[in-house]
C-alpha cells in the first residue's frame, strides 16, 4: 500500500509539473537538439540558450521586464499591507467595517478583474499611468487586498487582546500601541502575506497585458510578446530559457516557504 | 473613551477606504456611464446616452452566449474535477504527507508559475513538432491528435487548468482532513466503522465547508479564466475557446467596442454578484442549521 502510495504521489507530481519540467529539459537543448529531439532526454547539454537570451537585449531587455516585476510586485505587495494592516486592526479591535468592508474587500476575489480592467485602462490613459510601474503597482494592490486583508484580520483575531489593554492603562495610544506593540508581534504574519502577495503580483498577467507596452513590460507579458514577435519560426529554447527565468523566483520563494504559504493559503480559503 | 476608540477606528480604515473608492468606486461609475454610452476612443469625453442599446448589442450577439456557456461548462467542469482529485490524493496521500511534510512543497510549485506562462509552456509541449507530448504519441501510440485544434481544444484546456490548480484543492482539503479529530475516527473504529464507512460517514460530512468553498474558489477562479486560455490558444478559431473575459477583452482591445464590451462586463459583474450571495444564503443556512 505504501508502495502504491508513493507511485500515485510521483505521478501526481509529475503530472502537475509537467510544463515546467519539459521547459527546463528544452532550455538546456541546443536549436537543433530541440529540432529534431522533443523527448526528455537531452543529448548534448548546453547553456547557449541562457547566453542567447542576452544577445538579442536590444529587442528583448529579459533584464529590465525582470526588473519591471520585481519592482511593481514589490512596491504592489508592499502597498496592500500598508492599507491593510491598519484596516484589519481596527476591524478586529474596535469593530469599525468589520460588517460591511471585510465583507466587500474579501468578495472582491470573486469578481472577474477584466470589470475593472477597461475604465482603469481609460483613467490612466488620462492620468498618465499607463505604461508605468506605479500605475501597475496600483492595480496589483488591488488584485492582492481581498487574501491579504483576510489574512491579516485573521492573524491579528489570534493574538490576545489583553496586550492591549495592558498597554492602554500604561497610557498608549491607538498608533504608540499599534506600532510599538502588535507591529513586533505581527511580523511573521506580515512576511507571510507579503511573499504570498509578491508571487501573485508577480504571476499576474491581464492588467499587465492591457496596461503596459513597453517600459514598465513585466515578464510574464514579455515572455509571450516574444512567441508573438518571433512570427513563424519561434527559437524554443530562447523561449524556454526565458520561461525558466520567469517563473524561477515565485517557485524558490514557493520551495523554501512552503509551509508557510501553504498554512496561508489553506486559512485564506476556509475564512475567506 | 469608546468615542476615541471608535474615532481611532475609522481614522485607520480611512486609506484603505479611499484607496478602494479611487480604484474601484471611480472605474465602476465610468463602467455605468459608459454601459449606457455610445464612445469610442475618440469621442472618449463626450459620450452620447444611447440607453440599454450597448446591453441589447451584447445580449444579442451569438459570440457573447457563446462565451458565457464555454466559462460555466469550463468552470464547473474543473471545478468538479479539481476537488474530486484533490479530494483522492488528500486522503490517500495523507500517510505519506503526515510523516514528511516536505512532501507537499513539490505538490504545490504549479501554484507559484503564472497561469500565463503555463499557457506559453504548452505552446511549447503541445507543438506538433518540437513538443514531448505529440513526440511521445507518434512515437509510442502512433498518431496525435491536434491538442490545440477547434475539436479538442477545449479538453485541453481543461486538462491544463486542472493539472495547475489541483493542488490549490488538495492544499484546503488536505488541512481539512488532518484537522478531523482522531477521537472521532477511533470511536467510530471502535463501533465497527471500516474504511469506507468511516469515509463515507464520518470524514466526508466534517469536511463538507471546506469542500464547498473549496469548489466555490475553484468555480470562480475557471470561470473567470483568461492568462492561461489567452496564451495558449488566445480566442481560439473562429471565437472556440474565448472565456467570458476573452470576449470583453477582445470587444475592447480589437473592436474597440467600447460601449459594448462595457455592458458586458456590466453583466459579468451582475452574474458574479447573483452567484456570490447564493453562496452566501447557502452557508448561512448551513451555518444557522449547525447551530
């Protein structure tokens, strides 16, 4: 039985896997490997995809879409806990839109995004924040609030209510206590939903795809501009290799954090 | 006091708040105006009220019910099958996963990799001549079948959805299955209860909420499917495989159908919202029977 087991969880994984797999196998085959060898077997190792992908920087910047995810993932995440961390506090302690803002912030997740994707495209394009990190930021903040208020209003329900008070006869105020006091205790709550919200800001792919042409361009719409402008003849292993570095830093945050974001994620969805 | 605790509330909703009417108040009233409008991009300032014209061009067109039946069989087809695997590995699994819970990282990567890449991935695995599956068929079985063709696409979309986003319900499931209490099985073993009694009577019924919302979550997210659908076979031949966010998309971005594409996700927001407090009514009532 046990036995059974372990096949039924390697097929599993396998299975699951099975794109990312078969692109990190492609991306180290050279042109004409990949040409006339799809299986899994590579027969002449090579890393001449990875180099390739630089040689062609003045059409397809890989360094600087990297940079654009990086930086809107973070400045996004970041945004989102700075709204609700406050939010969820007051929602918890004091009540105030616990009945109402909870509610609608976490239903949020249910609604398509494209509802809201076309009058923001329209806004920018008046404001100016198309094709711009902080326009891009904005909107992931947006995207990550629902799981990230849940989240935080869940971890702050756990932590005991008599710190508080004993702060206050100490003669705190509501921000000396929220910074001085349940900031510090919060903290590991606070990773957590920060790399939970940089890896979907990070995945996040049709506002990306609407509102950015060209500077603030992140990977994940980068990587498919790149089988679109290679017309007939898409160079594979380019592509793969250009794959793998897309999705290589959300998966070693998801490996070496794995607990973490599962315990998250698993709360996330039974709360929310 | 309270009064200054109630203050202090509301001065630390207030960014959020006026984040979220800035964001999402201000793009859902240009929504309302602009459902009702006739604008393109250039008369972008001064739309013309047209009334329920833009709804009625949505409602009317074949393409628009088209994509709105290819979401919901697409949506509840994953869903159904996402929380039946998960649901099978959860528990079967549980052995191996209770011992070594290193286990379940490996389980769970397919959730870190964007959806959108995942599409670009099978554009490369699905190819007819450098992909390892069509090489494997030809190879072992003998021939392919078209894996992105007008009759086959949609299965595999479907099978590509599932494979990514099974992990999500067997995560949920999973937690729900180990926190049953292990009194509550050992009483029943010791009543008589087998395996698939005790399954059947006993683990099932206590992890119904978390398969409910495991499937709500799973419905919503399909249904709403674009990054993955889009990169992979995009609207498809002749409009097959578009979702109902492709159809607004494609409205927008290459007809310029402002108006349009507007009403419709006018509709899509309706329908979300009829569907969001059906769920709610319904655990509401589950929650007040357990009472």
């Amino acid at each position: 039985m046990t036995a059974l087991r372990w096949i039924v969880f390697a097929i599993a994984v396998l299975a699951m896997n099975f794109p990312v797999i078969s692109t990190l196998i492609t991306s180290f085959k050279s042109e004409a490997e990949i040409a006339g060898n799809p299986s899994w077997w590579i027969e002449a190792p090579t890393l001449a995809n990875y180099q390739g992908i630089f040689a062609i920087a003045d059409r397809f910047d890989i360094l600087h879409y990297l940079w654009n995810s990086f930086a809107s993932s973070i400045l996004g995440a970041g945004l989102s806990l700075l709204l609700a961390f406050p939010a969820a506090y007051a929602m918890v302690r004091f009540e105030t839109g616990q009945k109402w803002l909870l509610p609608l912030v976490a239903n949020l997740r249910a609604i398509p995004l494209i509802v809201f994707a076309i009058p923001l495209y329209l806004v920018y394009a008046r404001v100016g924040l198309l094709d711009t990190e902080l326009g891009l930021a904005l909107i992931l903040c947006i995207v990550n609030l629902p799981l990230v208020l849940v989240l935080l209003a869940a971890s702050l329900r756990d932590l005991p209510a008599e710190l508080d008070e004993a702060a206050r006869v100490d003669g705190a105020s509501t921000f000396g206590l929220l910074w001085r006091i349940v900031l510090p205790l919060a903290t590991p709550a606070l990773a957590t939903t920060m790399v939970l919200g940089f890896v979907y800001a990070w995945n996040e792919f049709l506002f990306a795809l609407m509102l950015t042409t060209r500077n603030a361009v992140t990977t994940t719409v980068g990587a498919s501009f790149f089988f679109a402008a290679s017309g007939g003849g898409v160079r594979w292993g380019t592509a793969a290799a250009v794959m793998v570095l897309s999705v290589l830093p959300p998966m070693v945050l998801g490996l070496l954090l794995y607990r973490r974001i599962g315990q998250s994620l698993a709360a996330g969805a039974v709360k929310g | 006091m309270q009064c200054a605790l109630a203050r202090d509330g509301r001065i630390l909703v207030a960014p959020l708040t006026i984040f979220l009417l800035a964001m999402l108040g201000l793009p859902l009233v240009v929504d309302l105006i602009y459902s009702v409008s006739a604008v393109e991009f250039a008369t972008i300032l001064s739309p013309e009220f047209v009334g329920l014209a833009n709804y009625a061009s949505a409602l009317s067109s074949e393409s628009f019910w088209r994509a709105a039946w290819f979401s919901l069989r697409f949506g509840l087809l994953c869903a159904t099958a996402q929380v039946l695997i998960g649901l099978f590995l959860a528990i079967f699994l549980e052995p191996l996963l209770a011992r070594r819970p290193w286990l379940m990282a490996f389980l769970m990567l397919p959730m870190m990799v964007a959806p959108a890449l995942v599409g670009l991935m099978y554009r490369l695995v699905l190819h007819e001549f450098v992909g390892v599956v069509p090489w494997f068929m030809f190879t072992y079985v003998g021939d392919s079948p078209s894996f992105l063709g007008p009759d086959n696409a949609f299965k595999t979309l479907v099978v590509v959805e599932v494979l990514q986003w099974t992990p999500f319900a067997l995560l949920i499931l999973y937690s729900a299955y180990v926190s049953i209490p292990a009194d509550v099985r050992e009483a029943a073993a010791i009543d008589g209860a087998g395996t698939w009694r005790r399954l059947v009577s006993i683990d099932l019924p206590l992890m119904g909420p978390a398969i409910g919302a495991t499937f709500f979550i799973r419905f919503i997210d399909s249904f709403r499917v674009f990054d993955n659908v889009y990169t992979l076979t995009g609207a498809g031949a002749g409009g097959s495989t578009a979702t109902m966010s492709i159809w607004v998309y494609e409205a927008f971005f290459k007809s310029g159908d402002i108006g349009r594409a507007v009403a419709a996700s006018m509709l899509l927001l309706a329908a979300s919202w009829l569907v969001l407090s059906v769920v709610h009514r319904l655990s509401q009532r589950r929650a007040g029977a357990s009472a």
